[in-house]
C-alpha cells in the first residue's frame, strides 16, 4: 500500500496517525500542495479532486477520504480497535467523528484559508468570513471541553479515531488562532493525553 501524503495538511495526517496507532507502515508518496502538485494532471488521476490522502492498494486500486480509508483499514487490520466493538459504540464514534468534522473541521479549514497568510495572493481571502469560522470552531472546542468533563476521550472511555479527527484538528488550528483556552482544563486534559501518545509525532 502507498499512501499519498502532505507532512501539513490535516486530513493525511488523520491516516498516519491511524496507521501509527495499528503499527502499520506504509510507503508515504509526498505530494507538494504549496506547488500545486495536487492538481497536475497526473495527481488528477489518481484523485480528480486533487485532495490527499489517496490510499493506493496493491491491486492499484485509489481510495480516497481519509474517513474511508481509515475503515478499510479498520477491517483489515482490527487490532487495536479505533472504530468501536459493538454496534452502539461504533455509532457513538460516528456521531463524535461527525460532529467534530462539520462542526469544527470544515469551519477551521474556512478560518484558515481566509485568515492565513500561506493562502494570500493564492485565494480570494474574506477577513470577516475567516473570523467567523474561527470563532465557530472555537465555541465548539468549549462544547467538546463541556463533554470531556465526564469523559475520558472525545466518544467515551476508549481512545479511538474521534480523538485521532480532534487532535489533528486541533494542531492544524493554532495557526489560525482556533487553540485550547488556559480555562478549558478538560480539553488541556484530553489534549496532554492524545499528544503523549507515541502516534502523535506521525
Ligand atoms: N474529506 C477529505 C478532505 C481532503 C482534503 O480536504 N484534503 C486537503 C488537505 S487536508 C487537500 O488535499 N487540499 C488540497 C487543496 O486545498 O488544494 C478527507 O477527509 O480525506
């Protein structure tokens, strides 16, 4: 398997962290976003998207959405379980991973490429727009603190590919000003944790 990848980019880094975690190694193909190379027209056969992560099987099949690619993962290689054993916990994971990527991913990557300098001159940026967002995500990390009071991880009492979506979700926003605030002492709590984890470095 051959993942197509960028070091920066939040959603393949939700793979390497999920591979890290089952000790799967995997031939990383690094695909330069800065330079645009994810919408040449060779990348645009792999994925006419032009988004990362692609996973490429050995059969030379293209699967893409890190959420897809993690689950097939997840069946193949079951050991440790970061999707849930059992029908409600699996639903419980789904509902969190949900949450956390339309509620506070998608506006974290609008806070981004309208606040960021790295997008200036590359999109039309909308100042105002941007804060919003922020601000959105923002008051959804205070509702995820609300729930870490009473919770070890994002969906219950197992570490599993909720924590995985907010950590790199988390990381991908502090340069856009979406970070814990010093009173969130369950966030701060829940983030120590996930970032002592040896998969945090992928
Ligand atoms: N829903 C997709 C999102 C993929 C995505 O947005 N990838 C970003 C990097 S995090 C990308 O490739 N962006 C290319 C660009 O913005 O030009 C997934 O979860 O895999």
């Amino acid at each position: 398997m051959r993942l197509y990848d960028n070091n920066f980019a939040p959603s393949p880094r939700r793979v390497r962290m999920f591979l890290a975690e089952k000790d799967l190694l995997v031939t990383l193909h690094a695909v330069d976003i800065s330079t645009q190379e994810n919408t040449s027209p060779e990348f645009l056969k792999i994925n006419p998207l032009g988004e990362l992560p692609v996973l490429e099987l050995d059969n030379g099949t293209y699967l893409t959405e890190s959420l897809a690619i993690c689950r097939y993962i997840e069946v193949l290689y079951p050991e440790p379980c970061l999707m849930g054993q059992g029908t409600l916990e699996k639903a419980k994971i789904e509902a969190i991973a949900l949450q956390l990527m339309f509620r506070i991913y998608v506006p974290s990557t609008h806070a981004f490429r309208n606040l960021h300098k790295f997008w200036a001159g590359r999109i039309s940026q909308v100042i105002e727009y941007g804060k919003l967002a922020r601000d959105e995500a923002l008051n959804e990390w205070q509702r995820m603190n609300d729930l870490l009071a009473t919770q070890t991880f994002m969906a219950g009492e197992h570490f599993s590919y909720a924590d995985i979506i907010a950590f790199t979700t988390l990381e991908f926003g502090k340069p856009s000003g979406i970070r814990v605030q010093p009173n969130q002492v369950n966030l701060t709590r829940w983030y120590n944790t996930v970032a002592a984890r040896p998969s945090a470095k992928a």
